[in-house]
C-alpha cells in the first residue's frame, strides 16, 4: 500500500494541518522525523519540507526540490 493510500485513514497532526492551511500547498505524504515532535511532508509538486510545531507556531523548511 502506498504512503498516501495509508494515511487517508490517519489524522494529520495540528502541525501538518497548519502548515496546508498556511502555504497553500497540496500534501502528498508525511512522516514523522523520529520522536522530534517534527515531520517530513512533500507536496504534490515533489518538493519536501521539514514542519515543526512550536508553542503553537509553526516552522517549517525547504528540504529538497
């Protein structure tokens, strides 16, 4: 089963939903970054990101293109 197929079923984070919400971006996929409490996403254009939650802000960073 693929990684988009999986997490249909799956919440997504409060980190994940803001960082749509706030860039606009379509999501593919995400995973979690070890226990970091910070997750990897790639949106449908292939590019990924490093997401993070911070005291209710949210960070996040280009990873790859």
């Amino acid at each position: 089963m693929n990684k988009s197929k999986e997490q249909a079923s799956i919440r997504r984070p409060e980190a994940i939903e803001l960082w749509v919400q706030l860039t606009g971006k379509k999501l593919f996929w995400w995973e979690p970054l070890g226990d970091s409490g910070s997750f990897v996403v790639c949106d449908s254009e292939a590019t990924e990101y490093i997401v993070r939650q911070n005291d209710g802000d949210i960070e996040f960073r280009q990873i790859s293109r």
